[in-house]
C-alpha cells in the first residue's frame, strides 16, 4: 500500500510551456490535486540527453510513424508528399528527430510529482497527448491548439505543453535520467493524514 502512495512520476515542462510562463500553472495543478514535487529543475537538455530520454526501440519508431500515418490519412493528407516518404519506420525516426530538436529549443522545466497513483494523476491533468484533443479543464486543453496534421505537414513536433510518464517502468528511467537520488526530498504535506 505504501508504494502506492509514494508512486512517482516524470513530469516536463517543456520549452513551449516554459516560454509561455506556464511552469507556475503546471507545478499549481499537481499540487492542488494532494501530490507533492519532490524535485525541481529547469535544464536546458542537450540532444545526447534527450535521445536518452525518448525510445530507441524499432517498435516505438514503428507506433510512431503508424499514428503519424494514421494523422495524414484522417486529414486527407498525402504522407508521401509531405514527408517524402510512407514508411512508417523512417517517419517514426524523422519524428523522433523532431522532437529533440524542439525538447533542445529552449529550457525546459524538470520535476517528479509523488502521491497516490501519481502517473494516472499527472497525466489526467496534462490531458490528451494531442492538444486538439485534450478535454478543456485539462493542462493541453486550456492552454494549447496545436494539431498534429498541422505539425506533420510542417515537420516539427506538437507543442503541447508538458510531458508526463506513462508507466511506472518509463517513471523509473526517465527519474534516474534528470535527477541523482540526492535531489529527490522527502517530505510530509501537512493534509496527508487527513487527504489517505
């Protein structure tokens, strides 16, 4: 039962967040919802970084470019023309290429969020992945528009504000990436008792 009360999560604000001076209205949700950061840091990520951080798996490359192709279809776009190529593998890699290049554009803002069932929680709060889809009341919903179809065709990443870990195995390895254990704190927030 403890471990999931102390579950943790990966939580980025990523440049376009930190740009729009976002990080305060992130950091506000999480804790308001009852979670606690217990660890803080804005990094501007060097691209070795980043590639560490995203998946290398030929698989990852694969669901990558198959939702990037699944994009163009929905939106009558032809995949061949805007990206010179339909494979999905090599679209998974150009988008993989996207995304370091826009997670190394600017600062982003490095913490880990702690409290019961913390990934299905910070992740509710972010939203949808894809900002067009994301509910309103949610951190992507109230805060950004970006469409995928719009950023295949331009070859850049969705600026959708925030990243959050999905699973506890990804939670693990991407807290090891961007903290040492001496940055993680430990602490009591005055309504635990009361909260669980």
């Amino acid at each position: 039962m403890k471990e999931i009360k102390q579950e943790k999560t990966l939580v980025l604000v990523k440049p376009d967040g930190v740009k729009r001076g976002l990080v305060g209205e992130v950091i506000k949700r999480i804790e308001r919802r009852g979670l606690k950061v217990i660890a803080l840091k804005m990094v501007w990520a060097g691209k070795d970084h980043i590639y560490k951080h995203l998946p290398e798996s030929e698989e990852w490359m694969e669901r990558l470019g198959q939702k990037t192709l699944k994009t163009f279809a929905e939106y009558g776009i032809d995949a061949l023309k805007a990206q010179g190529t339909d494979d999905p593998k090599e679209i998974g890699r150009m988008v993989k290429g996207a995304l370091i290049e826009y997670l190394t554009s600017g600062p982003v803002v490095a913490m880990v969020a702690q409290g019961i069932h913390a990934i299905d929680m910070v992740r509710k709060l972010a939203g949808h992945t894809l900002p067009v889809f994301a509910e309103m009341g949610t951190i992507r919903g109230d805060y950004s528009v970006d469409s995928p179809s719009v950023a295949n065709v331009e070859r850049r990443a969705i600026h959708n504000i925030m990243h959050a870990s999905e699973t506890p195995e990804e939670a693990s390895n991407e807290i090891g990436l961007w903290f040492s254990k001496e940055e993680l704190h430990e602490y009591k927030r005055a309504e635990e008792d009361i909260m669980f």
